[in-house]
C-alpha cells in the first residue's frame, strides 16, 4: 500500500519505518526542509536504540522516502496518517491547530479517496473536527479514522514491530477494511486489532497513559509511606506486583514521571474532563503528587547538609527523562537542578545522550563531565536522575577516591540497599530505609 506520514517527529518518524518495514511505500512529509534533506541523506534526526538500522535498510529498499510536498505525496497514497504535534496550551488543552491546518491542506489537495488517520494524540472529539475541516473543503469521499500510538521512546523499534494491540477507531467499513490491511502482518500473528469508534479510541489513548501515570504515582505515595513507617518498598513493590492482576511494571517508584506524554496527557484529560464539566479528582491528586515528588530529594540533601547547600558541589548523574532517551521533557533532573542552583549548590553533570539538549536550554549555568566518574571530582554528594543502565554497578571504592564526601541520593534506587552502606556511602534512595 502506499502511505503518506505528515509529520516525521518521534512518532511520524517511527511509524512511517515500521510501516515500510511492513513493506509499504511510505512518504514521509515535513515542512522542515533541512531535516527532510537531511532524512533523504540518510540522517536519523532523534535518537532511538536499533532505529537507524532500519531506516536506512528501508531508504535503499526505497520503501521509504521523504518530502517537502504534501500534495505530491498525497497523489500517490490512499492513506494519509497525521503525526503532528499536539503542544500543550497554557491551561493544558491540547493544541489542534497544526493537525487542523494539514486537514485544511488535505481538503484542498486530495482529488480521490483518502482515509486520514490520527496518529497523534488527540482529544475526543478530534477526528469529527478533522472531518469537518476536510468537509468544508471538498466534496471527495473521505474518512478519518483513530489510531493512536503506544510506543515508549527507547524502546520505539520494538514497541512498534510487536505492539500489545492495534486501536483503530472508525465508524467506516470501507476505512476499517484498509486499516486491517495495513496490519494484517501484525494480526497474523497474533496480535489483536481492536475496533471501535472513533470516540471511545481517542479516549483509549489517554485512559492508558494515565492510568500508567496514576500507577506510577500511587506507588511513589506506597514508597514515601514506607520510609516513614520503617517498610521496605522493593519488598511491597514485589509482593504486590506477583499478583498478575496488578503486574510488576510501572511499579518502580522514583522521582516522578516526566517526558513528553503523561505529563501532558494527565493534563489534557483534567483540562477535557473540566469543558464537559466533569471532574477527574484521582488525576488532579496524581499531578499534584507528581509536582512534588519530583523535587523529594532536594529536601533530603538540605536535611542531610543542616539546611544549607549554598556552596556545595552536586555530582548529577543522568539528565534524560528516562533511560535510553536523549529526552529531557519535563524531565525530573530539570526540577532538581533548578531548585538546587537555587539554593546555591553548584551543579556537575553527566549525561552523554542526553547533554546536548540540556546545554541548549541551561548553557554554562550548570558544568558538564565526560564520564561518570568525573563527575564526580571533589562533590559533597551524588544525585542520581535518570536509570542509565551504565549506572547500576559502578566502583565504589573510584567513587569514594573521587568524591569530597561521600553521599548518594538515588532518585531511581540503583543499588541494593546495602551495597552503597557497605562501602560507607550515606545512601538515600526513594522509599527504603537510609
Ligand atoms: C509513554 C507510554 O508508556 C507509552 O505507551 C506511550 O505511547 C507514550 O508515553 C506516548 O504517549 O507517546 P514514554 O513517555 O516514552 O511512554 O515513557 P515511559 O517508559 O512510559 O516512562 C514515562 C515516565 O514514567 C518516565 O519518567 C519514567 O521514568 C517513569 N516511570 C516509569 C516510573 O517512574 N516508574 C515506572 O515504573 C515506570
């Protein structure tokens, strides 16, 4: 089939590989002429583990092509996937107008049958406004169908090859027989197509991730429950978690979620739920948590201190919003960093996926190392943002022969309690005991 993605951020990018993957002719489409051209050279613009590899074996297989012409694209596809951004506005609505301005383009473009699908996340409600917009401009047969996306950044390549399940709304045979056709190599082989309407599916996308965020949080509340009751939560997380009714995943506690979805989604739902006048109280209480958990250390490293830091030497280790991302949206480090810069501390960072990104938005106001252990130099003390797997068994003993002082505030509970004590570090991690 051919297929044009409009588009080519994470999610654009991504799924217009997968889809030449599945053997599709897929044109890509952006208005951005320097990362198109860039794209047609090869060059992956984000940075997701096993991507490039499959990139680039779908440019030479030319199944895979890129463009500033959206109607030069839309000539040769019968189906046009919309994967713009949706930016938050200032009360947490999601932002309609680049998919609405593309739907207006397509309008006037299109001169025969297109399905036009919402791989964005949306609203609900979105693709009646996409179909109107269409409407206003043509009397061609259309339809608009709901697909949304549920692959996590870091793991997008394999997320997106062996998805939990397919959701496509549509209120269209016609359209619902094409998507069907478009993954029919994943139902194939077992993995469920879910239909429904186009409502229900727009709002299946942001259930899913924020029941994730409140899943999340609720254990973030379990983890500062039981530093004050003296309980371990590694021991609870476990013991609940064997339960498949609950599950083990989304179940580590840390300093709060970040990135660019479940912030912003658990937003856009609150701010959805309040136009139709409906309250979402557990998700006003997630944020809430959220808000401060993020920040739940930097109490612990002024207590630790006697309540001044003014002066003192901070070694970070990690900058991204999670592993294997050089994301930092609404990233956790970013709170910390800022709260302590604050309050005086001085920042040393370590990051090398994800430094790029923070020097463009901090510059000098933090310094950066090239490894971890250099970071390390001459601190008072170890914060630990983000679960970089490199982290997980340093040398202590370096550590200890680097460090002024030797302190460590885990906000993603890297080591078994006793590890860091043994070797005579303060350890303070996120719901065990210190
Ligand atoms: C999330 C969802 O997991 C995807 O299914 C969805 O498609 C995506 O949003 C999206 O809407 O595009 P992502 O933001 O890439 O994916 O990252 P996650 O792996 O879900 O992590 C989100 C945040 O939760 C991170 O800050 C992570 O550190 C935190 N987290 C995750 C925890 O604090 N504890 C956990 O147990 C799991």
């Amino acid at each position: 089939m051919n297929i044009t993605i409009v588009g080519t951020g994470y999610v654009g990018l991504v799924t217009g590989t997968t889809l030449a993957e599945l053997g599709n002719s897929v044109y890509c489409v952006d208005i951005d002429e320097k990362k198109v051209e860039g794209m047609k050279n090869g060059i992956v613009p984000i940075y997701e583990p096993n991507l490039e590899e499959m990139f680039l074996r779908n440019i030479q297989s030319e199944r895979l092509f890129f463009t500033t012409n959206l109607k030069e694209a839309l000539d040769k596809s019968e189906v046009v996937y919309l994967a713009l951004p949706t930016p938050p506005g200032e009360d947490g609505s999601a932002d309609l107008s680049y998919v609405l301005k593309v739907a207006n383009d397509i309008g006037e473009m299109m001169t025969d049958y297109k399905v036009v699908v919402n791989k964005s996340t949306v609203p609900v409600g979105t693709a009646d406004r996409v179909r109107e917009t269409i409407s206003s401009k043509t009397t061609i047969d259309f339809d608009v169908v709901s697909n949304p996306e549920f692959l996590r950044e870091g793991f997008a390549v394999e997320d997106s090859m062996n998805p939990a399940r397919v959701v496509v709304g549509s209120s269209s045979e016609k359209a619902k027989d094409i998507m069907a056709k478009i993954y029919q190599p994943f139902t194939n082989t077992g993995i469920p197509i879910i239909f429904m309407d186009e409502k229900s599916s727009e709002l299946t996308k942001y259930a899913a991730n924020s029941f994730l965020a409140v899943k999340i949080t609720f254990m973030n509340e379990i983890a500062n429950y039981c530093e004050k009751v003296g309980a371990d939560v590694d021991k609870v997380r476990l013991g609940m978690g064997s339960d498949d009714r609950i599950g083990h995943r989304f179940l580590f506690p840390g300093i709060g979620y970040g990135g660019s979805c479940f912030p912003k989604d658990v937003k856009a739902l609150i701010k959805s739920g309040k136009d139709d006048h409906f309250d979402f109280q557990i998700l006003q209480a997630t944020e809430k948590v959220n808000i401060s958990q993020k920040i739940i250390l930097v109490s612990e490293i002024e207590k630790y201190f006697g309540g001044n830091i003014k002066g003192k030497k901070i070694a970070m280790w990690g900058l991204a919003f999670k592993a294997n991302t050089d994301d930092i949206r609404e990233a956790s480090s970013l709170d910390n960093i800022a709260l302590l810069l604050e309050k005086g501390a001085e920042i040393i960072a370590y990051d090398l996926i994800a430094e790029e990104n923070v020097k463009k938005l901090l510059g000098d106001k933090i310094s950066y190392a090239n490894t971890m252990y250099d970071a390390l130099e001459g601190t008072d003390a170890l914060f630990i943002a983000t679960e970089w797997p490199e982290f997980k068994n340093p040398n202590f003993d370096l550590m200890a022969k680097k460090m002024r002082n030797k302190a460590i505030f885990d906000g993603r509970n890297m080591f078994p309690l006793e590890v860091p004590q043994q070797k005579g570090f303060f350890y303070k991690s996120i719901g065990r005991k210190t």
